[in-house]
C-alpha cells in the first residue's frame, strides 16, 4: 500500500513539488514627463524612453504554508513611507506579514524621481512636485495590485540555485592627493558574484529566474533624459526574450560603492546589460544545487545614530554657495525649531530562508560592498544572497572601514537624503547585530503562520 501511494503522489503533476511558485509584473513607466532621479546636475523633466519600467513580484510557498513575497522594480529605490504603505495594505488585503514581504528597487539613475527619496537633489516647481507625487501614489496601488496577482498565480514549482561571475563591476573610492573622490579603483574591494535562482514548472519549464549584482545602475550619465532601467533593464530583457513567458527579476545587491566600467554611453548600459545576461544563461544552463527547505522570514529594524551635531554648525551652511548643503541645513534647522533634531534612523534589516538551502538577507539603504563580503565571511558563501536597496533606501549604508575614509559615501552624500551628517562608527556593528538577528530568527521559525495560509482576496 506504501509503495502504491507514492506511485500515485508522483503520478499526479505537481504534488510533488516542494513549493508553489506565483508570478506577476507590471509596467511603472510613468505616464508623463518627469524628473529623473540619481543625479543632482539634471535641469528638466525625462524626455521619452529607451524601455519599459516593471516591477515584478515572485509569491513562493512551501508545503506548510509558509509564504514570501519578493519585489523587485527598475527606480532609484522606495523610501520606507512608500514601503510602509505597501506593506500595511498587502498584510491587511493578503494576510501577509511584513517580515514576508520583500521590496527590492535596482536604483536605476534613468528612473523617476520617487516620494521621499533624495528630495534635496531638485529645486521643482509646484507642478513638477505633484507630477513625482502622482507617480508615488499610483506606485503604492500598483505594487499592492502586484502582490495579490502574484499569489493568486501560485503553481506547483520547483526551485533550484547557483552562481556566476560578472566582470564590468568596478570600486569606485579613488584615494587622490584631493581626498576620496569617485573614479576608479581597480585595487578596491568588489563582489562579482551573480547569485541565480531558478524557478521551474513541474515539467521543466522556466517560469522565472532571481539573479543580482552588486553594481550602481549608472552607466548612464545625468545627461541622459530617456526612461530606462540602465544595465540591469537590459539584462532583464535578454533573458526574457530567450525564455518567452517567463519573468526576469533583478536584485540589486551591496553595489553602494561599485559603478560599471566603462560607462557614459547608451551602448555600454547594453553591452554591460548583455554579459549579465549571458552569465545568468550560462548558469541556468549548468548543474544546479536543488532547493527544498521550508519557507522562514525575520524582519527587525535597529537604530543607527549619526554623528553628533548642533544647531550652530548647520547655521552657518545655509547662507553657502553649495545650494545643496545650504538646502539641506535650512531642513536640519527645521527639524531643530520642531524640537526634533535628527539624531538616528530606524534601520530595516530582513533575512528570507529555505531551510538550509538557500539565504536571501536584505539590508535597506545604498550598501557598500563590505557588507556583503562580511556576511559572507560570517555565515559562508554558499546559498546566500546579501542585497541592498531593500525595503527602505534613506541613505548610504558605509562600513566603518569607508566611513573612515570619508568621501561621497560615507558624508557628501547625506545632505541629498536630507540627513543631518554622516553616521558614527558604531554603524557596521550595529548593522551586522541586527543581521546576526534576524538570521538567528530564521533557523528557529518554525512555524508558517495561518495568516500566510489564508487565500489572497
């Protein structure tokens, strides 16, 4: 009767896959012109498009239930009131719960400019501000809509995972006799690692592929006005032009301090887009290590402080002649006047398993690479993925090492994000306790939780 059963379980398509997979996409292109964010020297809203923007959603459940949400979208990253907003609506309309749900962004610099995201980089106009809050409202309502699609399409899947390897990354803290400026350094720490994830019908099918790279999406420069999702648009594209049906998700990963090499033109974002693509291939192609653990989420946050500050110093920024930095301290001063000076930043850090499998940690924030190449340290290479731009992107994420350092990632930045200085030197250890954390918590999950069993509405 035994050996009966099993022929008949295995004889039913699909029941004995490990998971159900969901899969689902929508175009976020805006619908008019409209500044493009990343780049401070940018005059006037987009002209055109070279592509589509999409956001894609990838709903895997185990076999007890255990569901997770991941999202991934071609803009420059979504600032925690967008993710907050999305997350509240999808825990109340899928019974979602927020550590289950994961919203990645690719930070593409030929995107639109987003709510809450590196507002001080533009002086706009009332019409032009309410154009970028349009596109954020309609986003929210799109990305929900996403998640309850994907859930709905939940299907018999298997999901198998390796590595590659890309080339075009390359560090970009060039130590000058000036100071840290933003050039190229071949001698710098990167990671070349391009994690792939396959997802598979029963029959072999592709039905779509998680790959990442930790790499900035700016081979286009800020005189680019066309739409496009730059290197990591491209490679989208390819891969699902060789796989007709299936969806291409990029992740972006700890890229925070690695821009593509060579860069500046419209070909080049293609070029870099087209080996990506060609590694993911070349690693579908190859012998896979399977993944069957059950589905487990943690999700916390931890506070990060910035260095002290005072009242006076940002007194005498706001009559400069950087227009950036004497915006930025007209809106420290404010915060001051309302009794709320900025002193810390609730930080978002997540971690997503498969059994022993497979690790996906998601750190919010434009993450340097070190990161990534620290917790690979910690826990292994093998079935992890580290990736950045998750969740919230409120600033650079530096290590102590480049905080240190000094430069754009560690201070210039800031004052685009609207942030009071840099973070002090107890930002790494903070970051990786909240990581040990929430890894902690994923090995001792186990329990799925009725509320990612019940049916999306």
């Amino acid at each position: 009767m035994r050996v009966l059963t099993s022929f008949l379980l295995l004889a039913v398509p699909g029941l004995g896959a490990p998971y159900r997979a969901g899969v689902a996409r929508a175009v976020i292109t805006p619908r008019k012109p409209i500044y493009l964010s990343g780049y401070a020297n940018r005059t006037h809203p987009s002209e055109g498009q070279v592509h589509d923007l999409w956001a894609k959603a990838l709903a895997l459940e185990d076999r007890r239930g255990g569901r997770v949400v991941i999202v991934a979208t071609d803009l420059i990253g979504l600032p925690r009131a967008i993710a907050d907003a999305v997350a509240v609506r999808v825990l109340k309309d899928y019974n979602l719960e927020r550590s289950r749900l994961l919203l990645n962004s690719s930070h593409t610099h030929t995107g639109p400019m987003i709510r809450g995201n590196l507002e001080n980089l533009f002086e706009l106009t009332a019409g032009e501000r309410e154009t970028i809050e349009e596109y954020s409202r309609t986003l929210i309502d799109d990305l929900v809509a996403l998640v309850g699609k994907a859930l709905e399409d939940l299907k018999p899947a298997t999901l198998a995972f390796g590595n590659g390897t890309g080339g075009f990354a390359i560090n970009r803290r060039e130590n000058t006799a000036a100071g840290m400026r933003i050039g190229v350094n071949a001698k710098g720490p990167s990671d070349h690692d391009v994690p792939v994830v396959r997802i598979t019908a029963p029959g072999g099918a592709l039905r779509a592929v998680l790959f990442g790279y930790a790499c900035h999406n700016t081979t286009l420069g800020g005189d680019f006005y066309r739409i496009a999702g730059d290197y990591a648009g491209f490679a989208q594209s390819r891969i699902e032009e060789a796989h007709p049906g299936s969806s291409a998700l990029f992740l972006m990963l700890c890229g925070a301090d690695q821009n593509p090499h060579p860069r500046g033109k419209l070909e080049q974002a293609e070029q870099h887009g087209a080996s990506l693509a060609a590694e993911v291939e070349r690693v579908l192609g190859a012998k896979l290590a399977p993944v069957k653990g059950p589905v487990r989420a943690a999700f916390r946050t931890v506070d990060l402080q910035f260095a002290p500050h005072t009242r006076g110093q940002f007194e005498t920024l706001t009559g400069g002649a950087n227009p950036f930095r004497a915006r930025n301290a007209r809106m420290q001063l404010r915060a001051y006047d309302q009794g709320r000076p900025i002193r810390q930043y609730s930080y978002p850090v997540q971690a997503i398993s498969f059994g022993k499998d497979l690790t996906v940690v998601a750190l919010g924030g434009e993450v340097v690479v070190d990161y990534a190449l620290r917790v690979k340290r910690e826990y292994g290479a093998k079935g992890i993925i580290v990736a950045g731009y998750s969740n919230d992107v409120m600033s650079y994420i530096p290590s102590l090492r480049v905080l240190k350092e000094g430069g754009y990632e560690a201070v210039d930045s800031m004052i685009y994000y609207g942030l009071p200085g840099p973070y002090n030197e107890e930002v790494e250890e903070r970051v990786m306790r909240g990581v040990r954390d929430v890894m902690k918590r994923v090995k001792r999950d186990t329990t799925a939780g009725h509320r990612q069993r019940a049916a999306p509405k």
